[in-house]
C-alpha cells in the first residue's frame, strides 16, 4: 500500500494520511488518540476506498492553534478535507471523540455525509452522572494542570480503556498514542468535551448509521450503545466481543469485517 501524508490548509493546518481508490472514507480518532490509532484498519479499508485517517487539529502531526476550542472547529477542519480531495460526501468512521465530530458534522454539514459509523461513543456530558464528569476530568486534566505531561498520566487511562487488561500489545499502543499528545491542546479539547452535548441531532440523522461498540467497554458501554441506536432511525448496532473501548484496535479483525460490508451496503 502507497500511504500519502497530506497537510491541509490554511491554518491550523491538519495533517492526514491518505491510500486507496472509490468513495472517501475517513477515520476519526479518541480524545488521546491520533490517526496512527487506525493502523490496523488502514490496509483494510485502503483496497476498496479512498482512506483517509486524520489528526484533528491539536494532535498529532497537525497543527496547534491559538485561543479556546469551540466543537464545531472539528467540523469545520473536516470539511476543509472533504473539499480538499474534490469529494462531495464522505463515509466518516468515529471513535469515542470521533464519533461525536462526526455527529458535530451531521449538524453543520448534512449534505457531505454519506454514512456514519460511530464507535464506542456517547452523546455528550449531559448523560454522564456527575461523578462520571468529575472521573473524566480528574483522571485526564487535573494532573497535566498541576505540572504532569501526558507521558506521565498515559499508563493510568490506557488501563481503563482495554477490555482485556492482560493484552500488552494493545496496552502498548494506548501509552504510545497518549505520549503523543499535545499537552495543552489536548486539555481544550477536554473542556470542550464536557461542554458539548449531541442530544438533540440523533433524531436527526437521515443517513445509514452503524453503531459499533466493544463488549467491555466501561466507559461507553453497550447499553449506551443501544440507546443510541435506538435514537436513529434504522441504524444497525454491533456488539464486538472480547473488546473495550478500543475497538478497532482490541479486535482490529472483526471491526474492519463488519464496518466494510456495512459500507458495501451503503454506496453512494
């Protein structure tokens, strides 16, 4: 496979890799993630899509950026891809943060989606308890505020991630993924995670919707999953075992099978 990094203006600019022919499909990572965490996806998807894999803006190889982080910034940094590459619609494939950017650009963006996908992701802050909030926040924040760096908090929440604890490998991937981030963008995206909520868009959305969720995933779990399946109108829901919040990376085999043939189903 021909993997191409492009980066894309104008600023912040956003950094995105890029293989493959056909309708464009674009993975969206986590809040501690990047576009390396599609790895194990990538080959996949690349033989029969136009595959592109994105670092939002903050993470990764795009850019920082100056002042606060609204939501709909994701949005608009999406679209700018989506008309780099000439396209008119894209199939947006979402985890955790990711979905929610996805859902993000449903609202603002309608007519440019062809599907979604949204993996292990929630509707927003609304729906979390309190002491869910405070959890969030204080593992992931409040240490890299009073002086830590992402390396230091990254072994802590990729344990509360992985379905399966004694999975090294994939342990090994969250810790690298998280020692990436850019430390103070990555606490605007949190702020800007707890103050926004989806709701209201589910019942919204008119296009074919695959909701994936792992089967340990305790911090969006399935009964989160089926709610929100139930909430869009003929969507399908997947439960994929032996995997946490991670998906696409704790059961790379079984994800890239089940959200293929969904898009086969879905072409434009």
């Amino acid at each position: 496979m021909n993997k191409n990094t492009h980066r894309i203006g104008p600023s912040p600019f956003i950094s995105v890799d890029e293989a493959g022919e056909g309708e464009l499909v674009i993975f969206l990572h986590g809040i501690g993630g990047n576009k390396r965490n599609w790895i194990p996806n990538f080959n996949s998807f690349s033989k029969y899509f136009k595959t592109v894999a994105w670092d939002a803006r903050g993470y990764g190889e795009s850019d920082d950026y100056e002042g606060d982080l609204n939501f709909d910034d994701f949005a608009s940094d999406l679209n700018k891809v989506i008309e780099y590459f000439s396209y008119e619609k894209a199939h947006l494939v979402g985890l955790s943060m990711g979905g929610r950017i996805a859902l993000t650009f449903f609202k603002n963006y309608s007519y440019r989606v062809a599907s979604l996908t949204l993996c292990d992701t929630h509707k927003g802050f609304r729906h979390f308890t309190k002491e869910q909030q405070e959890e969030f926040i204080k593992l992931r924040r409040d240490p890299l505020l009073s002086g830590k760096e992402p390396k230091d908090i990254a072994p802590i929440v990729a344990k509360t991630l992985i379905g399966n604890k004694n999975n090294k490998h994939v342990y090994e991937q969250l810790v690298d993924s998280m020692n990436r981030l850019h430390k103070f963008s990555y606490i605007k995206s949190i702020e800007a995670s707890v103050k926004s909520d989806h709701t209201d868009i589910l019942n919204k959305i008119d296009v074919p919707t695959l909701v994936v969720v792992g089967e340990l995933d305790t911090l969006t779990p399935p009964s989160l999953a089926k709610e929100i399946s139930n909430e869009i109108a003929n969507s399908k829901l997947d439960i994929i075992k032996g995997a946490g919040h991670l998906s696409n990376i704790e059961q790379p085999d079984i994800f890239n099978e089940k959200v293929i043939n969904f898009l086969f189903e879905t072409s434009i």
